[in-house]
C-alpha cells in the first residue's frame, strides 16, 4: 500500500471519528436539555388582602339628552343665532323666522278682543237699564231675559277673543326658536333664507348634553343579583378608563339598571353618570368601564397574569414541593384592584403560582422558581463550555 493511501485512511477515520464525536456530543447536549431541564420561572405566593371588588365591561359614552330643534311654526329664517360645536344654555337664541305674519295675527286678535269688549260694556249697560224700567213694569220680563243672555253671549265672545289672542301671542313667541336644554350644538342643518316649519327633515339643530353624560354598558345577567345588592348598600362607583385599560379618565356613579335581560345576549343594560367638567368623555366614545361592587376582606388574590383559560376553566400552575408544577383548577371570582384576580376556590394562601413562563410548562414540569425581576441562572451547559474553552 503506498504512503498517499494510507495517509488518505488516516484522514478519513480522523473525519468520521470528529464528526460521531460530535454528533454524540450533540446528543448527549439534547439529553440533558430535555424534559428533565428546570425552567426558569417567576412566582408570586397567593395572599389574602382587602380588595375591591371589580366588574368590566365596554361602555359606550352617550349624552345625557339628545334634542333635536324643530321649528314649531311655518316660515322663513331670517337668522341663526349659534355657533356649530359650541356650548349654548338653556334659553339662549337658537335662531328667528320672520315674525311679521305672527304680530298681525296678533294684533288682529287684539282687535276683536277689544269690539267684543265693547259690545259686551254695551249689552251689560242695556241689561240694567232693562232690569231698572222691569221694576217700574215699563219693560217686559220677556225682554229683560233675551237681553242678559245677549250678556252671556257677549262674555262668550270675550273670552274666546282672549283665547285666539294668547293662542296667535304663542304662535308669535315660537317665530324666536330656544335652546331647550344646555348642550353642545351640532353641524347647522338649514341655512338663512330657507322656508322651515314643522315638516323641516332633520330640524335647524341638534343639541347634545354633556354635563353630565352617561355610559350605557352591558354585563352577563349571573351579576344582576351582586350588582342589585351593591346598589341597596349605596351608590356604586364607576369607572371609565382609557383605550389601554390603564389609566382612569373619568369617575362617576351607576344610576340605573335595565329592567329587563336581553335574552338573545343573557346580559342586562346598567346606565353610569358622570360629571364629565372637562369634556373627557364623548357622545359615541368607547370606553372599558370598571363597575366597584364593593370591598372583599381577608380575600384571597393572586395576580391577573397566573390566571390561565383552558376548557375545563380557569387554572394556575402551582409550585409543588420539589420545585414541580400542578396545573391547579381555581374559581375566580372577578378583578379585585387593578392587577389582581380573586379567588373563590381552589387555592391556599401562601400557595406559590406561576405569573411568567406558563407557555413553557405542563403538568408535573420542573422549575426554577424566581422572584418578580429576578434575573434567570446561567445553565450548567453553557458554564461547562465557557471552562472547557477556556482551559
């Protein structure tokens, strides 16, 4: 055998015997970074605090009166008095028909007002003339009868006159169209010139009120009974929160409960107010809505994120005795605070739970267990390596 095979030989078993080396190294690496490997995980133990109780939902932000302003009489608009998307008061000048139509009216109701008066002066003198001269029989009964129910006509007449004229005096009053309630006015729907009346689609205006301004939010009808009970105690707090469930936008108080279940749903309608000063809240705005049912003493908590779903209910993954998990089946019972869910069944206190690095875990998985910001330890593979390369 020459000297360029047997080198060739040498070369090749040296290649097979790195590359098994490394393919049993591999595997071995495998092997121990399997089940058998501890996660790193962070626990937090489950206490007993006194919380509020909390129930969730989405709200949407609806002004507290909606009007929308029709003129009550037929005419012409001469002016519109407000300014689109500005706050006007109640009784303030919306806009003017033409009033000159309605001031005759007026006026012509005065006029017979006034001739009806005077036959009715009239008939009352003539009636005791008749009356004195039916003393001295120089007038028939007959003729004093017909005279004093000239009278009562004449009175009649009077008194449907007055009638007419505070009827064409309202008719008068509505050509000067008000602001029936304090609230923000919306886009101008005609313009001056324009014939409007009672028929007028869609009115001059439309008058949303702010301050307050209500929240309407459903919830499933298993907390109508809590929330009734909540509501006899005293007034219940509500609060709206931002888009990101974080931060409170604006506080207020539940003011009524549907009085009936939407069956097609299984929730019931409940209805906050809120003072809403500064314009938080807006007409058609969604809003997480957070109900305060009351406060829960010696309750026992844990934090929202160890709550985990599956399809048998709610679970936790408990740290057993041996640094191993048990996915632990709990009853829930609502958010008690911000962060934090309460708990109804199936936990101890001081039980540890699983808050992060649950989607690495199953039943029975080891672990390592941390505290909340404690930095994971180095694995025992790569600490091997680092001596290994560096000897």
């Amino acid at each position: 055998m020459s000297r360029w095979k047997i080198v060739a030989i040498i070369v090749v078993v040296l290649v097979v015997a790195i590359i098994g080396y490394r393919i049993m190294h591999r595997s071995t690496g495998f092997q121990r970074g399997g089940e058998d490997t501890p996660i790193p995980v962070t626990v937090v133990p489950a206490t007993r605090e006194n919380v509020p109780v909390y129930l969730t939902a989405l709200g949407t932000v609806s002004a507290l009166n909606t009007v929308t302003v029709v003129p009550q009489v037929t005419g012409q608009l001469v002016s519109v008095n407000f300014k689109e998307g500005k706050e006007i008061k109640k009784g303030d000048v919306i806009a003017q028909i033409d009033p000159r139509t309605f001031q005759a009216a007026v006026e012509q109701a005065q006029g017979k007002l006034a001739q009806d008066q005077a036959l009715l002066s009239a008939a009352k003198y003539l009636a005791s003339s008749y009356e004195n001269l039916g003393k001295k029989q120089y007038v028939a009964a007959q003729t004093l009868q017909a005279q004093e129910q000239t009278v009562l006509q004449q009175r009649a007449a009077v008194l449907a006159d007055q009638a007419a004229l505070d009827s064409a005096r309202v008719q008068l009053g509505y050509t000067t169209i008000r602001a029936p309630i304090d609230g923000i006015a919306g886009l101008r729907l005609v313009d001056v010139g324009n014939i409007v009346g009672p028929t007028t689609t869609g009115g001059i205006v439309v008058l949303t009120q702010i301050h307050p301004i209500s929240v309407l939010f459903n919830l499933p009808q298993q907390n109508i009974e809590a929330v009734r009970d909540g509501m006899l105690k005293g007034a219940l707090q509500v609060a709206a929160l931002d888009r990101s469930n974080n931060k409170v936008i604006a506080t207020g108080v539940l003011k009524v409960i549907s009085n009936q279940i939407d069956t097609s749903t299984s929730t019931f309608q409940l209805k906050a107010e809120f003072a809403n000063p500064t314009d938080t809240l807006w007409p058609g705005q969604f809003v997480n809505v957070r109900l305060q049912l009351g406060t829960l003493h010696d309750a026992l908590v844990v934090p929202a994120q160890a709550v985990q779903r599956g399809p048998d209910g709610d679970y936790v993954f408990a740290v057993q005795p041996g640094n191993t998990v048990k996915m632990q089946a709990v009853t829930t019972g609502g958010e008690a605070g911000a962060s934090q869910t309460l708990i109804r069944s199936g936990l101890a206190a001081g039980t540890r739970v699983v808050t992060e690095g649950q989607f690495r875990l199953k039943q029975n998985s080891k672990v390592i267990p941390l505290a909340p910001g404690q930095v994971p330890p180095l694995p025992k593979t790569a600490t091997a390596g680092t001596r290994s390369g560096g000897g």
